[in-house]
C-alpha cells in the first residue's frame, strides 16, 4: 500500500483474509486484518477501518501476538486520532508502551508506535512532546536501516 498499488494491495488483501479464513490460521488472519485495516486507513475510510483494526487490535492482544502489538495498536491509534477521540488513542498506546513490546521488536511496523504518539501530542497541542516521539521515530527507522519510514519521520520532525 505504501508503494500506491491499490489495486494490488486489495487484490493480495483478499487473498490473504480467504486463505487465514479457509485454514483457521490465528497468526494469519491477524496479519491480514491488519493489512485490510490499513488500506481502509490509507484511503480515507476510517470508519471502515476502525472495525477491523479494533477487532485485529483485541485478537493481538488475546492471541498474545506481541510482535504485532506496536502495528496493531498504532493503526487503531491514528484511526482513533483521525476521529478526534483522543483519550482512547491515549489509553491504547500507554498501554502498550506500558507493556513495552514494542522495545522488542525491531521492524518498520514498530516506526508507527513512535509516529501515533507524536501524531497523539500534536493533536493535543504539546509540541515537546510531539517533537520528543518524531525524534524517536527518526531514531527507530535510522537504527532499523528504514529507509521508506525515515523519510515520514523526517516529515513529523
């Protein structure tokens, strides 16, 4: 999605939600709700989007997916954000970073924790706050070797 094939991305989207479903595979079918989640994020449809990234959030969290907390939560976060409900963006992603997995993982899905919380301070008006998590985003995605995601810290810094 973040390389502007939609088309594709639904395509592989459909797929992926048929095959988790026809198999009952739990890792599976997190990961494609969350891509399902996402696209509707990307393009507009949060209200959409925000159905499938609670549900995919909550089967993280039960299924103890903890590599796919720091996605999982941030998606729902920016969803929840983009609808002004701020204080349930707030208590997800304290309770994440509370349970700290995201100091374990260490891929491109852990940048959007670090982005939904400057995005979160923005959207409260704490400017510090907001440039503390953009510069600990940028960090994440330099020490990751991620490029595609540096250039979008760089953007909240």
């Amino acid at each position: 999605m973040d390389l502007g094939d939609l088309a594709r991305a639904r395509v592989w989207i459909a797929e992926a939600l048929r095959l988790s479903r026809r198999y009952s595979h739990n890792y599976s079918h997190l990961l494609a709700d969350l891509a399902h989640g996402y696209l509707y994020y990307r393009t507009g449809r949060i209200e959409r989007a925000l159905g499938i990234l609670r549900k995919a959030y909550a089967d993280c969290l039960r299924q103890r997916f903890h590599g796919f907390e720091p996605a999982s939560a941030s998606w729902l976060a920016l969803c929840l954000i983009e609808q002004g409900l701020l204080d349930e963006a707030a208590v997800i992603l304290g309770e994440t970073v509370q349970r700290g997995n995201y100091r374990h993982v260490r891929t491109a899905a852990t940048y959007y924790l670090h982005e939904a919380r400057a995005r979160l301070a923005m959207a409260r008006g704490d400017a510090a706050e907001a440039t503390a998590r953009a510069e600990e985003a940028l960090a994440h995605c330099r020490d990751c070797g991620e490029e595609m995601h540096e250039l979008h810290a760089l953007v909240l810094c």
